[in-house]
C-alpha cells in the first residue's frame, strides 16, 4: 500500500510538474575556464594560430594592425607584432615560423620570435593561410586565387585562379582536393591541387555568404556555414549532394570539426557559440548554445589540448579578450 501511495504521488509530481527531472544535456559541451585580456588592442580580431611546444597563441588584431602574442600558461600578453590588418595565420613548428597574412598590403610575412626574416609581395587581400602538413607546403587564399608557398624558404611555389575571393577553405589530407568557400558566386570550389583544376562546384543557394567551414574526413562531410539565412549545410564529399541543413546561430566567421566527439564548434558573432552534435553523417543537431561576446566571430579550436578559444573586441567597459574554453 506504502508503495502503491508512493508512486501515485509520483505520477502526480511529474505530471503537474512539481518534479523536476534534469535534462540529459544539463552539463555544458564547453566550460569558461579563463579570460586572458588584451588591453589597448582596438577593433576587429580575426583568426588565430598555435604553438603548442612553446605555449603561444597568436591572434590575428586586424584592427590594431597587430599581432598579439599570449603566453597560454602565464595567461597573458607577452608580445605584440606590427602588421598591415593582418587576417590569417600559420605556425610552422620546425623553424619556428609565424606566417602572417597582411590583407592591408598583401604580404605574408614570417617571424621567428620577435623579428621579421622575410617575407611574400604581390598577394591582393591575403586572407586565410593553411598548412599541409604532409606535403610541407602553405596554401593563402586571396583576391581571386589561392597561392602555394614554400613556408620554410618562403618563395613561391604556385598560383590557382578562382572564380572569386576565397574565403574558409579545407585540405583534405587523404587526397588532393582543397575545399573553398567563394561567397560571390554562393558556392563551393573542389580544387584538385595536383593539377591546379576545378573538379566541381557546389551551389550553396537559397543561402549566400558561405565564410566558414570544416571537413569530417572520415564520414566524407563537408560543412558549411552561411550568414544569410544563418544554416549550417553538410555536403556528401564524395557525390557533392547537400545531405543535411539545419539553423545556425549569425554572423559565424569560424568553424571546427572535432574528430573525436563527433560535433562541430561554430563561433558567431552575434556573441554565441553554438555546439553541433553529428547524431550519424547523415542527421545533426544543436547540442548546446554558450554565450561569449558581442563581435566574438573567430577562434580556435586545438584538439590536443582540449581547448576552443574565441577572440572576443573591446567594446564598452571591457578591454579586448581571450576566452578559454575547455571542451568536456
């Protein structure tokens, strides 16, 4: 009889709702553990890079015409490097280069410390960098093209033209493709980088302003994210059909896959990060939603420590910031 009472009185708790049952997604996929400032850097802040070895991270303060150098352990600025709206960035571990891409006077400058060794001319609007690792080479998206350089010599080494400014783009690592957003045209590029052609192209209409993306390798996944409407669209690599599309926080200027959680990191600028669950390569959902800053639209997202940084401007009240996530 006790029981039976018991769990009449439990029917009745959930059911008028006096019961409170915690979500299953209570705990949050990332955690605010620290803010490292930035005081006195003024304006837009766009991409970062790492060094993991020397604990430093680079952000890119386009506005400030600066680098700014944060030491991750000390949690602090420890250097600032001059540029011309410097954009992308790129750490070469082996000879400790910093590449810069300077979109003000379309250079990529390279420096070892504290000092400038030389660097790149003639590259309009230079804008996003990245390594493949493999072949030891660096690819710069910018005005209409994508150029090769050789990071360690920093010569040239190629040209591909484009359809229009490259915005995001991906190496796949277990082939030749090089995956380019082309806002212009709404659409994705398939370049092979063996032969310097375009293999396809990907229409990412009714949406435009593709910037970000990120690439699942393993589930042959592409995701793309457009401003206008915000979504987020997964395309099947292998047959460039569109498998998937579903809303997205706005204004996200930076995207990461994380391999071994199966879920994607979005950074907006409507001052949010937004945490996409692959459920299978085929379905995904908005898994959580963690408020960072207004303006806060790039970041990095560094596996091996389990971290996502966002850079966040100064606005009213609050210098210019590092937000240091850790990722459960």
């Amino acid at each position: 009889m006790i029981v039976a009472r018991a769990t009449a009185c439990l029917k009745l708790l959930v059911v008028t709702g006096a019961l409170t049952i915690p979500a299953m997604h209570a705990q949050a996929a990332i955690e605010l553990m620290d803010r490292i400032e930035l005081p006195g850097s003024t304006g837009r802040l766009d991409h970062l890079a790492i060094d993991i070895q020397g604990r430093r991270l680079f952000v890119a303060a386009l506005g400030a015409d600066a680098v700014e150098v944060v030491d991750t352990q000390e949690r602090k600025r420890v250097l600032r490097l001059r540029g011309r709206e410097p954009q992308g960035l790129a750490y070469l571990p082996s000879v400790e280069h910093l590449l810069i891409a300077n979109g003000g006077n379309g250079s990529i400058d390279v420096f070892v410390g504290g000092q400038r060794k030389g660097g790149l001319a003639d590259l309009p609007d230079v804008d996003n960098l990245r390594l493949d690792g493999k072949a030891g080479l660096l690819y710069a998206g910018y005005s209409d093209g994508l150029a090769v350089v050789d990071p360690v010599h920093v010569r040239l080494v190629d040209r591909f033209a484009l359809p229009g400014h490259p915005e995001s783009f991906q190496l796949a690592t277990n082939g030749p493709e090089v995956y380019i957003n082309v806002p212009s045209g709404r659409r994705v590029i398939v370049l092979d980088r063996r032969s310097g052609r375009i293999t396809a192209t990907w229409d990412v209409s009714p949406a435009a302003q593709n910037f970000p993306m990120a690439l699942d390798e393993t589930a042959q996944r592409l995701l793309v994210a457009t401003r206008r409407p915000a979504r987020l669209q997964v395309y099947d690599t292998a047959s460039g059909r569109r498998i998937a599309e579903i809303p997205l926080c706005g204004d996200a200027d930076d995207l990461f896959f994380d391999a071994e959680r199966r879920q994607a990191y979005a950074v907006c600028g409507e001052g949010r990060v937004e945490v996409v669950r692959q459920l299978d390569p085929d379905r995904y959902e908005v898994a959580d939603r963690i408020d960072t800053a207004p303006g806060a639209r790039t970041g990095l997202y560094v596996p091996a420590m389990n971290t996502l940084f966002v850079a966040a401007p100064a606005r009213p009240g609050r210098s210019a910031e590092v937000l240091v996530y850790r990722v459960r």
